[in-house]
C-alpha cells in the first residue's frame, strides 16, 4: 500500500539559511505522526510544505501518489483534501460557527446548503459544540474557536488532517476539550500529522514519533521506545529539558 504522505529528501531554505535538510520520510494511511522538537527545529517548516503554504526548493513530496510541489498539481483542489488547523484558528469572525463549517463544502465542493448544514450540525455535535451554532467567535472560548476550527477542516471530508501547534495559543485548561477531538479523530482512523508540545498526548495517541532538530528528522520510533531509550543525543537532551519543566 503507497503511503499517504512521502517525504522524498525535501530541502528548503530561507535565504542563506536552510530550514530542512535531505528530510525523508513517510506517513501511512490511517497513522498518527507526532512531530516534536525544540523551538526552530523546523517542525512547521515540514507540515506547512504539505498543504504547500511553503514552497521547497529540491526533493519531492507526495501525497497519495500526487506531487504536491509539481507544475501541474491544482492546489486548490489539493488543498480540499488535506485538512489544516492552525495554531491561531483563522476563523472567519463576521460569519457564524454555522456558516465558518458550511462555507467552503458549499463555495468549493458545490454541496447544497441543506447538505452542508446537516454535516456541520454532525461535526459541531462532534466536537461538543452544538449549542454553539449561531455564536460568532469572538463569543468562545480560544479552546472553543479551536475545535470549531478543527470541525471546518473535517467539514471537506478530507483523508488527512495537519495539526500545527494547535494547543500553543490556548490557556491550559482549554488544552485538553482540543486533544480530545484529536483523540477521537485518531481512534476512528484518520490519518493525522501533528506538531505539538504536548508529549503526553504524543505519548498516548501516536503510532509514530518523529523528532526533529536543525532541519532534520533524527529519529523516527515509536512512542514507548522514544519515551523510554531515546536514541539520539538530541533528543536525549531535549526529553530531560522537559521533565525539568
């Protein structure tokens, strides 16, 4: 089976300096890939070449057997297959819970508005937030925005979801109403790569860790063998800074 996504020795830089060095790699249909590292590492470098909201400048990346960085690949219809939350939320602030879940599966994929209703009604129900339909949102919560945010991406039905840093812009107790939909999400198959702090999440939903320092992925292994016997001195070093904190 071709794997869902394939890092093929991507390089990028910016300017003089190079963000992502020969990084090779590749998630599989239905797996949760965790990306962590310290700050600067390039974890959002990598995630943000899926989508293409980076550009590369040498290697290959392919997403369901599509070159995604290739002159004839139509991104928008790309982008509709490849769910993204952000870290900020980028929710559209003049347009309801509502109407931010309906908008694009109506504009984009042509749905009827009756369609697209019903399916955002199943998500908000989802994520816990039907009652919160006709709110605009600057009335939630950060953690509330979030999983609205997260419910607008699964609104396209799209095989994979990105995670960028999407707990870094909360208050702590909010933290966790994001991670349980994560959660859920991963144990009903979906295909997922997440950047994220948050090591006991990591711990407890990914299939893969990958550990990134400098532009480069030095380890890939499973949660358990990374907690326990990290291999690399990096990553060593960067799991003994955690427990200080």
């Amino acid at each position: 089976m071709r794997p869902m996504i394939m890092f093929n020795q991507v390089n990028k830089w910016y300017g003089d300096y190079q963000a992502l060095t020969n990084v090779s790699a590749e998630i599989k249909t239905g797996e949760v890939v965790v990306v962590c590292g310290p700050s600067g590492s390039g974890k959002s470098t990598l995630i943000r070449t899926v989508n293409r909201l980076e550009p590369i400048e040498q290697g290959e990346i392919l997403f369901d057997g599509l070159d995604i960085h290739g002159s004839s690949t139509r991104l928008n219809q790309l982008r509709t297959r490849i769910g993204f939350v952000f870290q900020n939320f980028n929710l559209f602030p003049h347009l309801s819970v509502m109407e931010n879940i309906m908008m694009s599966p109506v504009k984009v994929l042509g749905e009827k508005r009756s369609a697209a209703r019903q399916h955002a009604g199943m998500l908000l129900e989802r994520v816990g937030l039907s009652h919160k339909a006709n709110a605009y949102p600057a009335q939630l919560s950060g953690g509330q925005q979030q999983r609205v945010a997260i419910a607008r991406a699964l609104a396209m039905k799209p095989p994979v979801m990105l995670f960028d840093e999407p707990t870094s812009a909360l208050d702590p107790e909010m933290v966790g109403e994001v991670l349980n939909v994560m959660r859920g999400l991963a144990q009903e198959g979906m295909t997922m790569m997440c950047v994220t702090h948050e090591m006991n999440f990591a711990r407890d939903v990914a299939d893969t860790i990958w550990f990134m320092d400098q532009g480069q992925i030095l380890e890939k292994s499973t949660p358990d063998a990374f907690f326990r016997a990290p291999q690399h001195a990096r990553a060593r070093r960067f799991l003994s800074d955690l427990l200080v904190h």
